[in-house]
C-alpha cells in the first residue's frame, strides 16, 4: 500500500464508519496519547522498565498503526500529501546530513 493509497483508505473509512474526521486539535492530542502508548512498551520491552501485568498483552505493531492513522487523519485534514511531505524530507536530510552521520564518532 503507498502512502497515497492509505490516505485515501482512512478518509473513506472517517467518511463511513467514523462518520467524520475530530477537530485537528482533537486529533492531535490523540496523536500524543497514541505515542505516549508507543513510548510506555518500548520503555518496558527495550528500556530498563518492566511490564505490570496490566502491560502484558500490549501489542506493540498495533499502537504504531494507532499512531499511523490518526497522522494520516491530520494530513488528509489539513491537505498534505504525505508521499510529497515525506519524499522532500528525505530530499532535505539527505543534503544536510550528506556527511554529518558518516563524520560522527559517536556513530562508528
């Protein structure tokens, strides 16, 4: 699925089964409660916390697609086409980053 390709999949899906899109602040808050969600497993599955037995059957590809789609949400809300967002970012590290990572000791 390209990235185009999802955005049109969650704007069908808002349109019929979530009736309509929440405000942009709406959604941005719920776009930091879904990261949040992300950060407490990989505080706990990578970091030095361990899991409660509530934590235990978290589901940690299921919160990034959480995250995922309500991004997407904001972008189809505020007319951004994320293939050309992401294509240009890339665009932009790939020119300021040219030799910053490979210079860093810290990366060797």
């Amino acid at each position: 699925m390209t990235l185009k390709e999802a955005q049109e999949l969650v704007d069908k899906w808002i349109n019929t089964t979530g009736v309509r899109y929440f405000n942009e602040l709406t959604n941005t808050a719920i776009l930091m409660e879904e990261v949040g969600e992300v950060a407490r497993i990989m505080a706990r599955k990578y970091g030095e916390q361990s899991f409660k037995k509530s934590d235990e059957a978290v589901n940690l590809p299921d919160e990034m697609a959480d995250v995922l789609f309500v991004l997407i949400c904001l972008a189809n809300q505020t007319g951004i086409d994320l293939t050309d967002a992401l294509n240009k970012n890339l665009e932009k590290k790939s020119i300021r980053d040219a030799d910053r990572h490979k210079n860093n000791p810290k990366l060797k």
